[in-house]
C-alpha cells in the first residue's frame, strides 16, 4: 500500500551505473563519483537496463551526471531505443537533438529522458545514450536513475 496515496500503487527505483564509455568517453571519478567523462563534440556513452516485470508506468526517468563546465545552454543530444525479448532492438527509437541544459560545473544534475519512452512496457530492454553536440559541454555520467509504478 502507498502510504502517501492510500489506493494508489507504490512507486519503485532503480540506479544504474553507466559502464560503456563509447566514442571518446574514458572512465574516471570527480571525488568518490565515478562515471564516463565525455568532453568533446560527438562524445557519447551508453547505458542499459532491462524493464521489470511489475511496470506499468514510468515516473522518472534520467540520466545522472556531473557536468565539467559551467554552461548556460549546454547542447546534448539524448536518444533511447527499446524492445521486448525477440524483437529487433531498433523497434522503439526516439530522439531529443536540440535539448540545451542549465548547469553548474560539479554539482550533480538530472537529464530527464522520460519523454523519450513513450511505448515502454515491462520487460522491454533499454538503451539511452548521451552526445555531446559541442566542444567544452563536458559531463560525467555517473547512472540511470528510473522511477516507475
């Protein structure tokens, strides 16, 4: 039972540790957060995770990181692909290429691709990944945090 809303399912969360570099991303830590540095135009990394079985609805979905600059319209580029066991894995694509993010060089931020999931259901599997459009719009990616009912 949800405490905070009687009658209403709980929400569940999941963190995830990004763990591929991908083009131009080298592992490294900020303090004790360790994570995929990127820092150069078309710098990506990537993240997986599989859908549990008791989701119905997506709450949250983001990409937590540690930018390395301080920007006013930091440019990267969010894109997911998912699908069930046994189907091709482009069978949901979605993108978000003009996305421009207000952030504070080491203080932790929140990417937010939660609308880049619109047919997810349970069981499907998920990869997001994070581009840089722009030199010098560094990142530390440190996870996927993924809040669901």
């Amino acid at each position: 039972m949800n405490i905070s809303n009687p009658g209403e399912p709980p929400t569940k969360e999941l963190f995830i540790p990004i763990s591929f570099p991908g083009t131009g991303g080298v592992f490294n830590s900020a303090g004790n957060f360790a994570g995929i540095f990127i820092d150069l135009l078309n710098d990506k990394t990537f993240g997986h995770l599989i859908i549990p079985i008791d989701f119905t609805a997506v709450v949250e979905a983001v990409l937590l990181v540690v930018p390395g600059a301080t920007q006013a319209a930091a440019e990267w580029t969010l894109m997911t692909q998912y699908a069930a066991p046994g189907e091709n894995y482009t069978t949901h694509s979605e993108t978000d290429a003009t996305g421009t993010f207000d952030v504070t060089a080491d203080c932790f931020f929140e990417v937010d691709f939660s609308g880049l999931l619109m047919n997810l259901v349970a069981r499907d599997i998920l990869g997001v990944r994070m581009i840089l459009r722009r030199n010098g719009d560094s990142a530390r990616v440190l996870g996927i945090r993924f809040k669901y009912a």
